[in-house]
C-alpha cells in the first residue's frame, strides 16, 4: 500500500526508494508496549488483530489484482513495466499477511472472508473508466486506507506494529501517479475538472467503505472507541478521521486537484 508521507510530495522519490524507516522514538504505554505473546492474553484484542489483518490482507490481494488490471490499460510498455513491478511488491505484502496469520494459527482465507464483499463491493462501484482514473484510485483509495491502518498501529502491539508498518511501505505507486497525473493536467487543464470529481467521489467511498466494515466487526469497532485498553475514545475517533481527511487534501495538491 502507499505510504502517504512519502506520496505527498513526488520530489523526495529518490531518498525512499531504499524504503528506509526513521526509527520509532515513540514512548508506547498499555498493549502498544507489549509483545505479541503478552498482549494476545486478552481474546478480545487477538480478536481485533485477527481482523485487522485479515482486512489488511484481503486489501493487499485486492490491490495487487487492480494493479494487474490497470496495466492493461497502460498507454505504454514502460508504463505496463512499472504497474506490474508495482502488483508483485503488493502480492509480497500479501503473502507477509498470510503468513502471519498462518503462524498465530489462524486460517487466512478465514481471517479475510469477512471483509471481501465490502471490499469487492468499493471497487465495483469505483471502476475507473480510464488510465488516469485508474492511477488517481490507487493513489487517493490506497493512502486513505494506508492513512486508516498507519492510525490503528501505533495503539497495537510491537509485533503486530512492525508488521503493519511493513506492509503499508511504499510500492512506488503515488510517485508514479503524480508523475503521470500531473503530466496529463499540464498537456490538457480539462483533465484536472474531471479527475478532481472522481477524487471526490472515491474519498466519500473510501470513508463509507471502513466505516462498515469497522461497524460490522465487534472486535475492531470496540478497539477504536476504546473498549480493550489503549484503544481510542470516540473524541479521537473524530480527530484520526480530521487527519485522515487533512492528508487526502495535501495528496490532491500534490495531484495538482482541488480537493
């Protein structure tokens, strides 16, 4: 998935393409201080990670099949290159996912099915009709979600943390949207009117889209409003989904779109 930090601004690509991590100075109290061995004694909170990566790996699935799918829309064989560089990293986040679950004996096909429809159902009702619409999806839906996931793990436990983080580095694909993005507006302003609407439309669906799937899993909606220790709290609900929404206007300046 995207990184957005490292989206935001298609200048710095050269300084992440070794993916380097600054290092976590963060002082962790409650579960975001423990092991995964210690804080999976609490049923409720394993439950709420067994969620949380089966959602995160059905994204990653999902993710690397739209990719395979966009490069057929590629206008070049060098852009085709790229999208199908950008498929196999997600499909190795992916694998990363399933393996984990795998080893806290936990079924992944188990683990994602709960979370397939509303995903399938986002990107049915979001199918770009374009190239361009494509590539504004990928980069706008992924870094929303990637925002979302970023959010969550900073209240999980070191294990699972270093995972998550993992699996949201950066593919390369907001560099390469902005890129191209930008391009197209610069050779046709018309461009940026349409692509910034369909921007518009895919935050709302993005937004609607993890606010069912959280609603409808127990275990993930009673971490985030505080019910297993070190969860948030409502009023933290609302400023993660100010910042969330903060960080989707930086990438559509960085598009060259108003937000």
């Amino acid at each position: 998935m995207e990184t957005p930090d490292n989206a935001a601004d298609p200048t710095d690509h050269a300084e992440h393409t070794d993916h380097a991590e600054p290092a976590d100075t963060t002082e962790h109290t409650g579960i975001a201080a423990q092991d995964w061995a210690t804080a999976s004694a609490q049923p409720q909170y394993r439950a709420a990670v067994v969620d949380l990566l089966g959602a995160l790996a059905y994204g990653e699935l999902a993710a690397f099949e739209r990719l395979a799918e966009d490069a057929k829309l590629a206008p070049t064989l060098g852009d085709k290159a790229e999208l199908a560089t950008m498929a196999t990293a997600e499909f190795h986040h992916f694998e990363r996912l399933r393996d984990r679950l795998a080893a806290i004996d936990v079924d992944p096909t188990a683990a994602m099915e709960p979370f397939a429809q509303a995903l399938d159902d986002f990107h049915r009702q979001t199918a770009p009709s374009d190239w361009l619409e494509g590539l504004v999806k990928a980069y706008v839906g992924d870094s929303i979600a990637s925002d979302f996931y970023r959010e969550v793990a900073a209240r999980l436990d070191s294990d699972t943390r270093a995972l998550v983080m993992a699996v949201l580095d950066d593919t390369g694909h907001g560099h390469f949207a902005v890129e191209k993005v930008t391009a197209a507006i610069e050779a046709d302003p018309r461009v940026g009117g349409r692509l910034a609407l369909w921007a518009r439309r895919l935050m709302g669906e993005a937004l609607s889209q993890a606010q069912r799937v959280v609603a409808e899993r127990d275990a993930l909606s009673t971490m985030l409003v505080g019910g297993v220790a070190d969860g948030f709290d409502l009023a933290a609900v609302g400023e993660m989904f100010t910042r969330i929404t903060k960080a989707h206007t930086q990438r559509m300046a960085a598009l060259g779109l108003a937000a």
